[in-house]
C-alpha cells in the first residue's frame, strides 16, 4: 500500500470539520457586549419560560443546581469551559414582614427600616424646556427599573440620576402615565440595589408609615420622615386638571423633591410611590399612589410604553346624605354620559347612582375609578345600579379611555 493510500484511509476516519460558529469557547473579541433592548427585557423567558421575575426560592435553586452542575463538569473533564449564562433579574416582593410592626415605634426601628429602604432611593435632576426640577425614585429591579411620580419628570429632556453612592447616571423615560401618577425610568447597568415591594392591600387607617426621598437642595442620599395612614381611596385634584383617584393618605411629610420617592410600612416595605399635591390640595396631607397600581402601570410600560384604561364613559359625583338615604346605600351618582360611550350604549343616564361593579362594592366615585383600573379594554363587566327606587343590572363591554 503506497503512501496516497494511508492518507485517503485517514482522511476517511477523520469527522467533518464544525461549522465555525458551532464551538463552546470563543475569543472574548468575537462576543458583542449588548445589552438587550426593553422589549425583550420584559418578555424573555428568566425561569423556563416565565416572564415574572424569579422568586428567591427560585433564585436559591437555581444557583444550588448550578453548584453542583459546574462541579460534575470539573470532576470529570478537569476544567470548566466558558459559557454564556443569562443573569437573573431580582425584583423583591414582601411575603412575610422583615420587620415586626411594633419595631417602628421606637426611632432606632425607623433608622433601620430606613436603612434598609434608601440605598434603593434616588436623585431625579430634571431639565425641561422651562427649568430644572428635581424629585425623587425608587429602584425596583437591579437590572436599573425605577418607578416615581410622573409629575416628576413629564416634559423632561434630559433626566440625571444620582445612586446614594455618589454614582450619577443619565436616565431614560419609559413612559409615563399622568392618570395614575405613574412614570417608568430605566438605567443602563446591572445589580444596582432594590426596594421590596409590599401591597396597599388590606392597608388600615392608622397604620404606621415612612416617607422616604431625596429633598430638594439636601447633601444627604435620603430624607426620612414619619406618619399615619390618615385616609384611604382618596381623590386628589391637581393643578393640571387630572383627577387622582384611590391614593394612600398620610400626615408624613413629602419635602419639595422628594415626590416619587417611596411610603414604606413598618416592614419596611414598599406601599406606595409618593406624589406632590398642588398648593392648597389635599388639606395639608400628603398622597401616594398604591404601589400595587405603579406595579402593574410600570409593567405595561415596559412591555408596551404606554398605558390604556379601561373607560366606561361617565363622569360621577358623591352621594349627599339625603340621596344616600334614599338609595339606601353609598355609591357614585352618574352625572353625565358621554355620547356614544359604553355606558350609553348600556342605556345608563345621569342621576343612576351605580352601586356595584362586578360583584364589588362601590361606595364612591374613586372606588369606581379603582375598580374600572383592574380592567383593560374590551372587558365585559356587570354594573349594578339604582334608578328611581329600583336596583337594576347591565352587562357592558368597557372602550378605551380617551
């Protein structure tokens, strides 16, 4: 057998070259440092499919699991090849109170909720056209989502944020919603330090809260101040015409610039994102959106950049105490259908006096701004109303609020 034979025979026993790409190690120089764009941060599977944030549990699993896969791979091949791994994105949720309730009593209780709570508050500089501004936020995800007060930033060209350690970043405004008091921030970077998010659900008048933001013209990262939960559902006017409805009243203080930043529960959870009321407004108390309300507005922002509401199509007013009497019970009188609204088209007229909207109780005009809130467009909803001595019912698909 010649030379040209043993060649051909090894060429034979030989396995096709891989495609290039088709390789577990690359030089650095061949990987583009991206980072992926909003609409696939909100979307892309984090936990096999899920597009929720990971739970701890999860996050604890995952890293366990993880420990012991890079272990079997040194054990039996002797090294660990390099891998490009997707990071976990940490949103905090309260499961169970951090801190008992009684602890906020004392000051150095309200020293550690605050300690705890305000490396995740932050700066917002804002430039407008007008001026500048500055207000406050509070950063809920560590891959750099921040959530504060549209007011704060509405109209802004550019938008500084400044981290409790001195960093300052340039922000970019995700969008907004000025019906909920509601803005999405978004920052460029990893593992920055978060907020726990707790629930406005099952709040109680007298309850203990902290106000925590970054005041106007302060050296200090945060600025701590304490109150009570004074009221619940209330409605806000403000200076530029739009109505807040179901907002979280409280006598602690929010200093000029440090709307947006967060109310927190004795827990040291976050219940909802601070707002500035208009001078004169709001009988010298101080308001904040529901943080489950700037949650669910943040997460449509993300997936979409703006906001739809469901629309019934009435404008409402509170009940005197002679018409509660001869209703027989609270609700939200109808003054005024608009023209080919929902509601007209149900057959609904001014002076109805809606008293239940799926089953839920409605005592007031803001209860029923809250409870259209939890519905999207095209949702179909039974509204129990009185008309001259008689309870009636009506199925209506909700529009689109203008």
């Amino acid at each position: 057998m010649g030379p040209d034979d043993d060649d051909a025979e090894d060429a034979a026993s030989r396995s096709p070259l891989l495609p290039p790409d088709d390789r577990l190690w690359r030089h650095p120089s061949e990987l583009a440092d991206q980072r992926a764009p909003l609409s696939e941060r909100a979307t892309r599977s984090h936990t096999g499919g899920s597009s929720r944030p990971a739970s701890w549990a999860t996050v604890a699993v995952a890293g366990l699991a993880g420990a012991a896969l890079s272990a079997g791979a040194i054990a039996a091949t002797g090294s660990l090849w390099p891998r490009i791994v997707e990071r976990q994105i940490i949103e905090k949720v309260a499961v169970t109170p951090v801190v008992s309730s009684p602890m906020i009593g004392g000051e150095r209780g309200v020293d550690a909720v605050a300690e705890r709570v305000s490396a995740a508050i932050v700066r917002l500089d804002v430039e407008r056209p007008s001026g500048g501004a500055t207000g406050s936020g509070v950063l809920y995800r560590d891959d750099g989502l921040i959530l504060t007060s549209a007011q704060v930033v509405a109209g802004a060209t550019t938008i500084g944020v400044v981290l409790q350690d001195g960093r300052r970043l340039e922000g970019r405004l995700v969008g907004l919603d000025l019906v909920t008091d509601v803005a999405l921030l978004d920052l460029v970077g990893d593992d920055f330090p978060v907020a726990v998010l707790g629930t406005a659900e099952g709040l109680k008048v007298g309850e203990p809260t902290i106000s925590i933001g970054w005041p106007l013209g302060s050296a200090t990262p945060a600025s701590v101040t304490t109150g009570v939960i004074s009221a619940l559902g209330r409605r806000l006017d403000m200076a530029d015409g739009v109505p807040l409805h179901g907002m979280i009243q409280t006598d602690a203080p929010i200093a000029p610039g440090a709307s947006g930043g967060a109310l927190v529960d004795s827990s040291g959870s976050v219940i909802g994102i601070t707002t500035a009321a208009s001078e004169g407004a709001g009988g010298g108390f101080c308001f904040a959106t529901p943080i489950d309300i700037a949650h669910r507005v943040a997460e449509q922002l993300l997936a979409t950049g703006r906001m739809v509401h469901g629309w019934l199509g009435v404008d409402g007013a509170e009940l005197t105490v002679a018409q509660a009497t001869q209703v027989g019970k609270a609700g939200a009188r109808i003054e005024r259908v608009a023209s080919g609204s929902p509601a007209a088209r149900a057959g609904l007229l001014a002076g109805d006096v809606i008293t239940e909207l799926d089953a839920h109780r409605i005592d007031s005009v803001p209860a029923l701004v809250v409870q259209l809130r939890a519905h999207e467009p095209g949702d179909i909803v039974v509204v129990g109303y009185w008309r001259a001595g008689v309870n009636e019912r009506v199925t209506i698909v909700l529009g689109q609020l203008p």
